[in-house]
C-alpha cells in the first residue's frame, strides 16, 4: 500500500492501525465472530484491499444510532439497548468500505460494498479485541470519532489476517 494516509486490520489481533504521516495509533477492534471470508450473506469480515469509499455522521452526537446509514432520531441508551437484546448497534460514524480486488473483494458475491461492511461505533458495554461482529470493524464511539476525523475519503484500508 502506497497511500501516506493508510488503515491496516489485523484480524488476529484484532486491531486497527492507522498511518498518516501526522498521526499514528492502534486501536482495539471487534471483527466478525463468524470469521473472515467474502461471500455475500456470509457475516464474515473481507480481506484484502479496500479503500473508504463514502462516510456518514459528520458531527453527529456521539449517541447516534444509524440503519440504512440514516441517522435516527432516537439516541442510543443502555435503557434503549436492553429492549433490543440481539441489534448490532451502529453508532456516532460509518466508514463505507468498497473492495479493490475483482473476485476478491469486488463485484458480483464478494462485493465489500454491496455486504454493507463498514467500520463504525458500537456501544461501549460491547466487548473489544474478541470478535463479534456480523461482518463489520467495530469500534468504540470515541475511538471512530477520532478515526473518522483523521481519515479522508479514498484512504486505503487492508484487512489481513495477521
């Protein structure tokens, strides 16, 4: 990867790296608890080589909870959250991903974007560093907000297993 803005995940370790050359720093992530793999349906988190291709919550309140990338008009709460046992909760930012390798990650039943993979927020009672996800990067709601601010759009991302 030759971008000087770059993300790398490591899916064993289960974090996120990210590389510009003003800011560094790793966080702690949650990959899919189904593992890695490309195929649609599969709920499995892609590898390979991804770019971020569009980015929603703009300063949004860190609370927000999003479907369909459409910013909801209720806030997210642990009262809210204990109603909704099995929702995958998507909070504060979205970071779209759209795959680079056609067959890989790309077009037809492998399409990153077309699987709706994103990196974003999760509530904070979700655990980090062990995977449980649906097939997204899950982050906590402060550690995306920094992420989305220092990242622009087109930044390569690398999703590997070590």
């Amino acid at each position: 990867m030759c971008s000087v803005v770059q993300i790398i995940i490591n899916i064993s370790q289960q974090t996120l790296t990210f590389r510009s050359p003003d800011f560094n720093k790793t966080y702690l992530i949650s990959s899919a608890e189904k593992g890695t793999g490309q195929a649609l349906g599969s709920n499995c988190t892609p590898l390979g080589r991804h770019l971020v291709k569009s980015k929603f919550g703009h300063c949004a309140n860190p609370a927000t909870a999003f479907v369909g990338r459409e910013p909801q008009k209720f806030l997210y709460s642990e009262e809210l959250a204990s109603k909704s046992i099995s929702k995958d909760w998507i909070l504060a930012r979205i970071l779209w991903l759209s795959g680079c390798e056609p067959g890989l990650n790309r077009l037809g039943d492998v399409d990153t974007m077309r699987r709706y993979i994103y990196i974003h927020g999760t509530p904070d009672s979700e655990p980090m560093g062990v995977p449980m996800s649906h097939g997204c990067i899950r982050m906590r709601v402060n550690d995306v907000i920094e992420l989305f601010e220092h990242t622009p759009l087109y930044t390569q991302v690398l999703i590997n297993e070590e």
